[in-house]
C-alpha cells in the first residue's frame, strides 16, 4: 500500500501556517512505514520522529518568511542575504539526516535488509564517535611529511 503525501497549499485555511501540516505529514509517513512493517513505534522511535516532524515544521516557516521577506533582506544600500537561506539549508540537512536514522530504525526492527550491497543507501545518517580515528590519521600523515623533509635537508 503506497500513499501519497503531498501538502497542497490551496487546502490549508487562510490563515493557517504550512508547519503543522508539515509535521503533521511527516509523522504520518514514518507511522505508515511502521505500520506497514508490523511495528509499534518504541518511545524513542517517536522521540526521533518527533524531531523529524518539529524539523519539517521550522522548514514550512522558514520557507514562509523567506516568501513573504525575499531572498535579500536590508536596505538598499546595504542589502544582505536572508539569514533564513542558510538556516533553512541546515534544516534540510537535518531533515535528510533525521529521516535516514528512521529509516534505518524501522528497517532494523523488521529485519528487513536493505542495504545497497556495498555500502550506504540513501542520506548519510549522523556520524559517531569523537573523531579519534580522524585524528590519528591526521598525525601519521603529518609525522611523515616531517620525515620526508628531514632527509632533503
């Protein structure tokens, strides 16, 4: 069963901003995929989703307000980037990001595999860790250019 979720702006209320229903078809779309796969949203499913959902909200006002401001906020002579372009930006990222985390949650919890073979499907979820393995990296790499220039001097 496929649904289709699509937020027709011609439906919402004058007056009514998108956010709700933006979140609102969020959560509705990973509650489908839940249900579909036989699965009960554990509470720190719905924790997740319900950063998913407050994330596409705060992309519905943003992309509002940088409809009613306009790409260049300021003055004339002093014009400037809405803020609300690099913000919504972010926001979309996180979007992606959240999304792929549930997406790997509900896949894990049905079992089901679907994982490209030979690696990542989709967005990139959230990295872990502390980046100790980057760094490490960074120091070998920077111990051998020093020996390297040791013996050319």
């Amino acid at each position: 069963m496929t649904t289709e979720y699509r937020i027709d702006h011609a439906d919402i209320p004058e007056g009514l901003a998108a956010a709700p229903m933006a979140a609102a078809t969020c959560r509705a779309i990973y509650l489908d995929k839940a249900r579909e796969a036989g699965l009960v949203l554990d509470p720190d499913d719905l924790a997740v989703l319900d950063l998913t959902a407050a994330t596409a909200a705060n992309i519905a006002d943003l992309d509002a307000s940088i409809g009613a401001l306009g790409v260049v906020v300021g003055t004339e002579a002093n014009p400037k980037t809405n803020p609300a372009l690099t913000e919504v930006r972010q926001q979309r990222l996180a979007l992606a990001r959240l999304m792929a985390v549930m997406d790997q949650r509900i896949s894990a919890a049905s079992g089901a595999n679907t994982a490209a073979a030979g690696g990542q499907h989709g967005v990139r979820g959230v990295y872990t860790g502390n980046g100790e393995q980057n760094q490490q990296r960074g120091r070998q790499r920077a111990q051998r250019r020093v020996r390297g220039q040791g013996a050319g001097a």
